[in-house]
C-alpha cells in the first residue's frame, strides 16, 4: 500500500499514539476506505509515515488483529478481513459527507471527509495550551496521593466529592470568582457537561405549562445547548450584545431555566455589565427560575481583574455556579465543579450516587494538594502573561492584515477570539471547513445561533489563541482572504 506521507498524522499532545493508530485505521476499514483485501504498509513504514516508533506502529497492528479488522498471511503482508455488510454504516456516511458541515458543537469535532485526518490542531478554540502543562509539580502532587491515601478516602463515602478537594475548589472560587458559599454546596464532576445536564435534570418542571422554557444566549455553547434540548428544555433565544444578555428584551416568556456565560460570553467574548447582571438576577428571582451560569475560562483576564462571578452578587440562591479545571489546567484533567444553590445539593448528590459520576480519590486528592501548594495559582499567574502576549499578537496580526473586512471580539480574556465579517454574504461555514482541511481546529458562528437574521453580525470564524504564533496567524489570514474576502 502506497502510504503518503502523514497519512496519520498522530497528536503527541493526547498521548496514546497506539491508540491513535489503531483508531484511525480501524476508522477507515469499517467506513470502507480500506477495502477488504488491502494490503496494510510495512510497520517500518508506517511507523516512518506516522514519525513514531516501530514498536508503537506494532502494538497497533496487534490490537487490529487482535480485534479482527486485518488478518495475515505466512510470508506475506497484513490486509483487511472481510467483514460483514456494513452498509447501514456507509450509507450513515454517504448522508454525513453530502451535508453541509454544521454540526459545531465540541462533542463532534469536523474533520475533512475522505481520509484519515489529523484533528486541526492550529489556533484550535477554546482549548488551553497543554504543553505548558506544569507536569512536574502534578506529578509529584500525584504519586504522593497515590501512596498515601487514607481508608476513608477510597470509600463510597462521598459521591459529591473528597471535602479535602471541595474546600479547596471554594478556596479558589471564592479567591479569583468571588463567590460566595459553604463547602456542603460544592460538588465534584468529570465534566461541566455533566452539571449542566444534572441542573436542568434537576430544575425543569415538564409537567407544568412554563417549566421546560429555557433562556439561551444566542450566539451560545453548542455542547451546552445541545444537552438542555436533550434534556426536554424549550430553548428561547436571548441576544447578546455589547453589554452581555439582553435580558430586559420584550416578549420573552416566563423562564425556568437560564443559561450564561457572563464574565466572558462564549463566543463573542463580551462582559455582562452590572446593570444587566442585576435585572438578570432580578428577573430569575421573580419567575423563580434557576440560572446556570457557565464560568469556563474566566481566571484569564488580560485587563484588569476579573470581574466577580455573578453567583457572588445573587443573594437569593438563584445561581448555580459551572466551573472546570479544563481550561485552567488541561482537558485531559477531567475535573470540574458546581456551587449549587441548596435546595439541588441532595437531589443532585443521590444522582450522583446512583450513576457513579465519581473521579478517582487519589487525583482528587492529588488536586486539592496541587491547589493548597499553591501551583494553581501560580501556573494561573505564568499563563495569564502568555495568554496575553498571544492574544495581544492575534489582535494585532488579523487587524493588520484582514483590516477592515473584519471586526474582532474585544480580546480581554479567555481562550478565543471571535472575528465576524461585514460581508454578510460570507458562507462562515464553508470557510470553517476550508480552514480545518489546511490544519486550523477553528469554529464557524452561525451555528452557534438559535435564529440570525442572516446578516453579517452572525458570520465568523471563532479563533483559539492559547496556541497562536505569528506564522500561523500569518497562513490563517492568508487562507480567510483567499477563501472568504479575496
């Protein structure tokens, strides 16, 4: 088999790099870009495409063996088995690739149809610059607790989490998001995903006329939206504009449920204004609603100090308090938290129980020792400077040479940069998926809004700067001017 080279391309950053292998060619032969009967290359070649070693190449091939996607044949090369009709899966396919990419949500990473691709990994949103992970001080943080840990910390004692890892999670809340609680109201999940999706489990009312409505940013979280609808939530579209989520607009139904991102709303990167926040509040008091409010990556502040969490003001208990270690420290991590309102601590805490949504108590522990050592706040110091610097060289390098085709997000915080076109005729989607083929893990606008009017204000390109140097910012405005501006 005649392998180009980089045909996989494996990501060191994931590790896993068997895994990766193996995934991607088992990938191709269920959807039939591997024909049976097709030779599988050499693993020294292969391991040569890939730029890894032999022997993870080997363990690879093992595991498609071992599973039976290829068999071999003495004295000759490895090749795919003949599997069963697979046709139902080719047709899921067929549909898939003669659709227009619109499915933006982080749970469904696009990649370029008719290949074995790597994930676009360039300027990629939302996502923290993992290299920069401090490896040394969690590792020791790590091996200490697992050695170490007590009998009453490895047993079923606390489905909401070790208290040594929730004081420490309210210590840091309290410190950089000024909010306001007690350690009974904080919980541990793997992801923020998850305490969405237990929230809404938790506060909408199906049987009641108004009890599945459900304000939405819009544009908002496609992950986050995609889960509220999951869970038989009405969502009704809020604007956001320079001030945050216009909550005061006309004809807005009674709410249930309330999403948001205030400190920095995702994606345009603005900052909900005092005024706001307070008529928010106000408004989910009297409709006696709960306000889910999503703070993902709001310890990055690049002006200023960060504006305090919008549960530090609410005085009524209408805000249930989403944060994540995943944007802090690294996805991988799979540690988040939520600072619920009392009334939803034990519901949500049996259904924790019941569906095992635990993290393994030494990284726990290991955690809340990494917190109290003082490293989080430190690694949250070195990276707000670096953020900044990038962010900072992103603004400056897509002014310069986009100019006035474009218009940026404000750029004070976060992860990601929203870059919107005047040209309301810009298909941003089809320009995403132009992007993502030369490399860059970049997301189109539109699909993160409920309704649009079509204009220009909801065609853009949403930017990660966790990564970004100037060469890539260089080739991405190349490639935004040759595939969208001209």
């Amino acid at each position: 088999m005649d392998l180009p080279q980089g045909w996989i391309q494996p990501d060191r950053a994931q590790g896993d790099l068997e895994g990766q292998i193996y995934r991607a060619m088992r990938d191709a032969i269920l959807d039939r870009r591997l024909p049976t009967g097709a030779r599988l290359p050499s693993t020294r070649r292969m391991a040569e495409a890939c730029e890894v070693s032999r022997s993870t190449v080997v363990q690879a091939y093992d595991r498609l063996h071992g599973e039976g996607y290829v068999v071999s044949r003495s004295g000759a090369a490895s090749v795919v088995a003949t599997l069963p009709d697979l046709t139902f899966f080719s047709r899921a396919l067929a549909v898939e690739a003669a659709q227009p990419q619109r499915d933006n949500s982080p749970l469904n990473d696009a990649t370029p149809k008719g290949g074995i691709a790597a994930r676009p990994e360039k300027l990629r949103a939302g996502e923290p610059d993992v290299t920069e992970f401090p490896h040394a001080p969690w590792a020791r943080c790590l091996g200490v607790r697992a050695r170490s840990l007590i009998v009453h910390d490895l047993s079923y004692d606390e489905p909401e989490g070790l208290a040594i890892l929730r004081q420490a999670v309210l210590d840091h809340a309290r410190q950089y998001r000024g909010v306001l609680a007690d350690l009974s109201q904080v919980v541990i999940v793997p992801s923020t995903r998850i305490a969405i999706s237990l929230l809404a489990e938790v506060a909408l009312r199906p049987a009641e006329p108004d009890g599945r409505v459900t304000w939405f940013e819009n544009p908002g979280y496609v992950a986050a939206r995609d889960i509220l609808a999951a869970r038989g939530a009405d969502l009704v579209p809020v604007a956001c504009d320079a001030q945050g989520v216009a909550c005061e607009t006309a004809g807005l139904p009674r709410p249930r449920l309330i999403y948001v991102t205030p400190s920095h709303q995702y994606p345009t990167g603005v900052t909900m204004s005092l005024a706001r926040r307070l008529a928010l509040l106000d408004r989910a008091r009297r409709s006696d609603a709960v306000i889910i409010e999503d703070d993902y990556d709001s310890e990055f502040q690049y002006d200023g100090r960060p504006i305090a969490a919008l549960q530090g003001i609410d005085r009524h208990e209408t805000v249930a308090y989403c944060g994540t270690m995943a944007k802090v420290l690294a996805p991988g991590m799979r540690v988040a938290y939520a600072i619920l309102p009392r009334r939803y601590v034990d519901p949500i805490r049996s259904m924790m129980r019941e569906r095992g949504l635990s993290i393994p108590a030494h990284v726990q522990a290991a955690l809340a020792d990494f917190i109290f050592d003082g490293h989080l706040r430190g690694h949250i110091r070195r990276m707000t400077r670096l953020y900044a610097e990038r962010m900072n060289l992103a603004v400056e390098e897509l002014s310069r040479r986009l100019g006035n085709s474009i218009e940026l997000g404000p750029g004070t915080g976060g992860l990601q940069l929203l870059l919107r076109f005047r040209d309301p005729t810009i298909d941003d989607i089809v320009l995403q998926n132009r992007l993502q083929a030369a490399g860059f893990g970049v997301r189109a606008l539109s699909p993160m809004c409920l309704t649009s009017s079509g204009g220009a204000s909801s065609r853009g390109i949403l930017i990660g700067v966790a990564r970004a140097t100037r060469p890539d910012l260089e080739k991405l405005s190349h490639e935004i001017r040759r595939g969208a501006i001209g």
